[in-house]
C-alpha cells in the first residue's frame, strides 16, 4: 500500500491488493478509482465519488493523483477504459503520451 498526502488534507492510497486507488479525507473515504495492472499496463476502468462527496472535482483529484503515481513510476502505460478517465486525458493533453496505443 502506498500513500501520498495531497493539498488540502487528502490521501492518496494505491491499495494495490485491491487494484484501487482511494482518496480519503480525516479518515472518511471520498473517491475510488479502480485498475487492472498487467504489468505493462494499467488500465483505469472505474471512477467513483461516493454520492454525499460529489460535485467538488474528486474524482478528478483521485484520477490526477494516480496518474502522477503512474507518470513518476515510468514503467507502465495507461488505458482509459473509464469514460471519466478518457474525458481527463481529453482535458490534460499533456499527459497523452502516458496512454496505451491502440
């Protein structure tokens, strides 16, 4: 399990026994994004905010923390397989080159 603090008293977990990331705040759990990892791969295949947290971008805060965990690992490409995920990387074209060719 790995676990970064991020602005604003965020943490960022890849529980990678579960193949998820998580996004907590003071303990609560707030935002999920689960992967399949091949090992060459990871692909993103579900976003999720828990419903009393949505409207305020956190999903889009656990899909940034991940890849920059993917980026700075420089040993995987990503598959968006999440229709979220592909909209993020539609919206950050500086990280395409992080994407799995088709």
């Amino acid at each position: 399990m790995t676990k970064s603090t991020l602005a604003s008293g965020f943490i960022l977990t890849d529980e990678k026994d579960a193949s998820r990331y998580t996004l907590t705040r003071d303990g609560q759990l707030v935002s999920v994004l689960d992967y399949r990892d091949d090992g060459r791969t990871i692909a993103l295949t579900r976003a999720f905010t828990i419903p009393t947290f949505r409207g305020h971008g956190y999903a889009g805060t656990v899909v940034e923390g991940a890849v920059a965990e993917i980026e700075e690992r420089g040993d995987r490409k990503v598959d968006a397989v999440c229709w979220y995920v592909a909209d993020w990387f539609s919206a950050h074209p500086e990280k395409a080159s992080l994407l799995r060719s088709r």
